[in-house]
C-alpha cells in the first residue's frame, strides 16, 4: 500500500533541496565576503581570522621572503595574505645583504613594501668613466646623461660642450663650441679658469667661470649647435637661475632682475624687493618672495605682483623653498628656532592659512639648505645641525632622521632613482645607502670625491669623481657597482 503524506509535509519535502541549496549558496557567500575582506576560518575552531595583504617586491627580484623568522616559502615578487597585527619582514638573497622592516597590518587593508633595491655585501668602486680633459661635469635632470666642459683641442679661447650618454657609454650626436672672451678675466688662457654648470633647465645650460675674484656666465641652448648667449659678469654675492630657454633670474640682497635678453631677445624686468629669502615656482613662471609680514608671488614674464598672505608671523621665516609633489607646487617655510610648516601653493590662493603654530609639522634643528626631493617628489631632506638627515614624508605627515656614523660629515645627498632610498656622501670617504626612514642603512667604503653624480640604473653604479685629472689628462668617473663583487 502506498504511503501517503499530508499536503504541508510534502510540500515540505519537495522544498528540502532546494533550502539545502540556498543554504550552501548563503555559506559561500559569506566565506567569499570574509575571504574578500581579508578574513579567514579557522576550520578547527570556527574562529574568524582577520587578515590583511602585503605587497613584496625587490630589486633585484627573486629574493627569499621571511616572515617573523620562519621562511615564507615564496620570493619576490609576491602578494602575501597575513593576520593583522605586527609582522617583521626580511628578503634574503645570495650575494646581498638582508633588508628587513617592521610593519603593522591592519585587517582589510594593504601594505606596499615599497620597491627595495638590495646591496650587494661586497661591492668595490672601479674607473667606470674616462672623459678626456673635461672641465667641468654634471648630471642632466631626469636623464642617465652627463652634460660635459672640456677644452677646445684646435683654439685657446674655446670650450666645448657634449652630452655624455651613460648607458651607452659614449657621447650623443650634440655638441657645441662656446668662444670665451678673456680681456676681462686677466688670465692668459681658459686652464687658469674655475668652471661650474651652476643650472641646466628646459634645454639650456647656465655656466659660471671664476677668475679671482670674477664672477662670469654664459648660456648655452642644449638644442640647436653653437647657440650661444652674451657673456655676463655679475657682482659677487649675485645668484642666477635659469627660468625658460632663453630667459634668466639674477638676484641680490636688494632686487631680482630678470632678463630676457638671451639669444637676441631684448626683454628686462627689474623687480625691486629687500627680502627675507625667494624661491622659484617649479616650472620657473613665478617667484615667491617673503619680506617684512608679506609673501608675494611675481609673474616672472610680466612683473606683476600678488600678495599671498600678510601676517607678522612671517617675520620668523629664516628661509623659504618650494618643491613639487604630485603635480602641485609645495611651500616649505622654516620658522627660526621653532620648525618647519609646508603648504600647498594653492591653500595660499584660496583660503589664506594662518601660519599658527600648529601647522609646523616638524619642531628640528634642520639647517637653512633644504637638500633636495626624492624623484617622485614623496620625500624632501634637509641637513641637520647635529649632522644627520631629515626626511618629510609628505604624504603621510611624517618626519624621520638619518644619521651617518659618528664623526662623520655629510658632502652631499641624493635619491637612488624610484625606490625611495637616500643616498649619502660623507667626509670621511664613506656612502651610504639607507631607506628613507633610515632604517637598513648600507655603509661602503669609497675613494675621495668632490662631485656626485648618483645613480644610473642600466649601469647599477653609483657614480662620483674628483675634480682635478689624471697624468694623461683624462677625467676618471668611478663607480660603485651595486651587483656583488665575484
């Protein structure tokens, strides 16, 4: 006899699949949330584990990751699911030196390790560069080339400008002759001169020459061959920069003169300021200038003036700079004795901010110089009076010191490319290399050097050099190779 069942029981029954299925559908589906927000199950107790993700990534890759020291099992590059809370990470790689940090993930969030580059534990510097003759050398911006002075081999009066490519180790197709006059210079040939490459800007190159006590320049465009500007001479004390390729900034205690009149083009404005300190624009349009209780912006092309902000706070500045951080220009102040405020150009423009005491991000005893900014413009530096290094992270609002070992003075300071590491040049013929919170700092032992040229990617050096050159007139560039010496 066939058994049968009330209604609301079979109904019951022919519902049981499918709430099964929408069961299974909800499981998942919450493991897939937990699982895209970071979070895992523990399947022996239920419990939720929070995670986070942390990006690793070296230069060069293929280095062993280690986490809380017990190895990962991966290399880089990697994408790592950890549980939230303190992690120590280490790369280890044949050759190279460990790199590690500290870090604290938080649950759903992510953690870029940033882009290390790892040095090598032995590395030696070698004669990387041999130019004949040269005068005087420097490093053209955003480019692995040298812009190159050397002496005319075929006239006494000229000096020949060439741009050396690094990676191809050879000069490029440009080249000019730039003819010296030397009436004024009281000196009987150009060997006698001190040359400097003061400035190099939008294709065109500012060169001083000392005699003594002169104080000449002359301005080459880096475009078209042999052309060349007049010959200046300025007072001592003078500064120039370079605003455009064929315009020029000249400035004293009293007045800044711009003048145009590079290259057969008769422009000249005279801007008459007793000021506090100046800093161009990042693209060289305009100079802020702060004076009394005002800081003013100038149009470099037409003179005309603007007033950002009148306050008697401005009377503590001891200096001004300005750097660029993601495509908006940054003004840094520097209040005597109490810190350092940066701002944006545009709060100036539009809200007018206070200046109060609250804005100083960083109460430090840094020096007037403001070194220079990392390449993605994240990071700037200054030198500190106790001898260290300061990095303002400008995107996090955070400052930290680099201190180069004890005795030591530091010559200069550079960026290596785009993996936010600083590299410093000391007294005592050492460099180093550290991150930009000076942590993981490399020390190597190079030769003396007077000029810095940093860091070329397709040659893994580190370039520096003296000035004066060797018996058979060549100027030796050494690098310091960041591949392990075999």
């Amino acid at each position: 006899m066939t058994k049968k069942y009330n209604k609301p029981v079979s109904i019951f029954l022919q519902l049981v699949p499918f709430l099964t299925v929408a069961s299974a559908v909800a499981v998942v589906s919450v493991l897939v949330f937990l699982s895209l927000k970071g979070y895992d199950i523990n399947r022996s107790t239920g419990e939720v584990i929070k995670n986070g993700l942390v990006v690793v990534d070296s230069e060069p890759d293929g280095a062993n990751i280690v986490i809380d020291n017990l190895p990962e099992g991966e290399t880089t590059k990697s994408n790592l699911t950890l549980p939230e809370g303190k992690h120590s990470v280490s790369l280890l790689k044949e050759g190279y030196r460990e790199w590690q940090k500290e870090i604290n993930l938080v649950a759903s969030n992510v953690v870029n390790l940033g882009y290390p580059r790892l040095m090598p534990e032995n590395s030696v510097s070698a004669p990387t560069l041999l130019i004949n003759k040269a005068a005087a050398i420097k490093r053209m911006p955003e480019q692995d080339k040298i812009l190159v002075i050397s002496f005319s081999p075929s006239s006494d009066d000229k000096i020949i400008l060439q741009r050396y490519d690094v990676n191809d180790g050879k000069y490029d197709d440009w080249q000019s002759s730039i003819e010296i006059s030397l009436d004024s210079l009281e000196v009987e040939e150009l060997a006698d001169l001190s040359f400097e490459i003061v400035d190099i800007y939008n294709d065109s190159s500012l060169i001083e020459f000392k005699s003594d006590d002169s104080n000449d320049y002359i301005v080459a465009r880096l475009t078209n061959i042999n052309e060349v500007s007049d010959q200046y001479s300025l007072e001592s004390g003078s500064n120039i920069q370079l605003t455009g390729a064929d315009s020029m900034l000249v400035s004293s205690d009293s007045q800044f003169t711009h003048t145009s009149q590079l290259f057969g083009k008769p422009i000249n404005t005279v801007f008459k300021q007793k000021a506090i300190d100046y800093a161009l624009t990042s693209d060289r349009s305009a100079i802020l200038v702060a004076h009394s209780s005002d800081l003013v912006s100038i149009d470099i092309s037409s003179g005309e003036e603007s007033k950002l902000i009148t306050t008697a706070r401005l009377i503590d500045i001891e200096f001004l700079d300005v750097v660029e951080h993601d495509g908006k220009d940054v003004v840094i102040l520097y209040f005597y004795d109490q810190g350092v405020a940066s701002y944006y150009l545009s709060e100036f423009i539009s809200t007018e901010p206070s200046l109060d005491s609250e804005s100083i991000f960083m109460k430090s005893n840094v020096d007037w110089e403001l070194v220079n900014s990392s390449p993605n413009g994240r990071f700037i530096t200054w030198l500190d009076r106790a001898g260290g290094i300061v990095s303002y992270d400008l995107e996090n609002n955070e400052f930290y010191t680099v201190e180069p070992s004890a005795g030591s003075v530091v010559d200069g300071v550079q960026w290596l490319d785009k993996f936010n590491m600083i590299i410093t040049f000391s007294s005592n013929n050492e460099l180093y290399v550290s991150d930009y919170d000076g942590k993981n700092q490399y020390n190597f032992t190079i030769e003396p050097s007077d000029i810095n040229l940093g860091y070329f990617k397709d040659t893994n050096n580190i370039l520096y050099s003296k000035i004066e050159l060797n018996s058979d007139g060549q100027h030796v560039i050494l690098g310091l190779d960041l591949e392990p010496a075999s």
